[in-house]
C-alpha cells in the first residue's frame, strides 16, 4: 500500500466515524458537550469543513481556502454559541464540507509518497506540524478524531446512547 492511499483510508474512515455521530445530531446541532459549554456538532463540522480548506489549499497547495470567510465563526481559536442562527444550516455546512473532502482525496490521488516531503506553505510559526505537505495530510484524520470525541459527548448530553462500543 502506498502512503497516499494509508492516507486516503485513514481520512474517509475517520470522516465515516464522525460524520455517522453528526448525522445523528442534526437535530440537535448546538448540544454543548459538557455543562460548562464545549465545541458543538454544528461548530466542530463547520471547524473541520474549514480546516480542511486552510490544511490542503492554503498551506498544501499555497492557494486562498475555499472557505475562507468561515474563518469568523469556524477558526482557530472562535467560540462556539449555541443561537444556530449564527452559523450556516447544517445541511449547507455538511454539503461543503463534502465538497472539501472530495477536492482533498482528488489532489492526494495525484500525489506520489516522495511529493509528501516537500515543503509545505505553512507560516513558519507552524512548520514543526506543518511543515511538509505529508504532515498536513497526517494531520487531518487525527484532526477528525480529536473532535470527534467532543460530537460523541455532545450526544450524550443530549441523552442519545452511544452509537459505537
């Protein structure tokens, strides 16, 4: 198996774990993790949907993200609330984030292992995590995983039992 497509497995079954967990809370999108608040179902898909962008397009291929004006509401750093007015419709949100994913695994099938060491176009304060585009693609499903953790509290605090183990 090449490294490429160990990569492209890794993010369709990472994408296939949370988005399953997502799908299930679309009605109940805004559900905060904890009592103390938390990165939501609505909030973590847009985040992941955005990041994609920033991981691949800007720092892969040293283009503008697609989703760039998402930056307000889905970035490093924002606060997720809980008016769901503030975002875009899950719906809408999802069928990005689809679009993201298909131009990701698109631009990874042209790539060979040896196109994984270049250099990337991260800021220099970033290059210890993202310095090579293989770093930036390493990074996405582990991406998937960590807020995948926070979509599967979110469900239990909206009482849904688990769906997997």
């Amino acid at each position: 198996m090449k490294t490429t497509d160990f990569i492209a497995m890794s993010l369709e079954m990472s994408k296939g774990w949370v988005l399953g967990l997502i799908e299930d809370m679309k009605d109940a999108a805004t559900t905060a993790p904890t009592p103390q608040g938390g990165n939501h179902p609505l909030w973590v898909l847009g985040h992941l949907a955005f990041s994609e962008g920033q991981l691949v397009n800007a720092f892969v291929k040293g283009e503008e993200n697609p989703l760039a004006d998402w930056g307000e509401v889905f970035g490093q750093g924002t606060k997720p609330v809980a008016d769901a007015s503030k975002y875009p419709a899950i719906d809408d949100v999802l069928a990005r984030f689809e679009e993201m994913r298909a131009g990701t695994l698109s631009y990874l099938s042209s790539l060979s292992d040896d196109d994984l060491d270049k250099p990337s176009h991260a800021p220099e304060e970033m290059k210890d995590f993202f310095g090579t585009v293989g770093q930036c693609f390493a990074a996405l499903p582990v991406h998937f995983a960590f807020h995948g953790g926070q979509v599967a509290d979110a469900r239990r605090a909206a009482g849904r039992e688990p769906l997997m183990g």
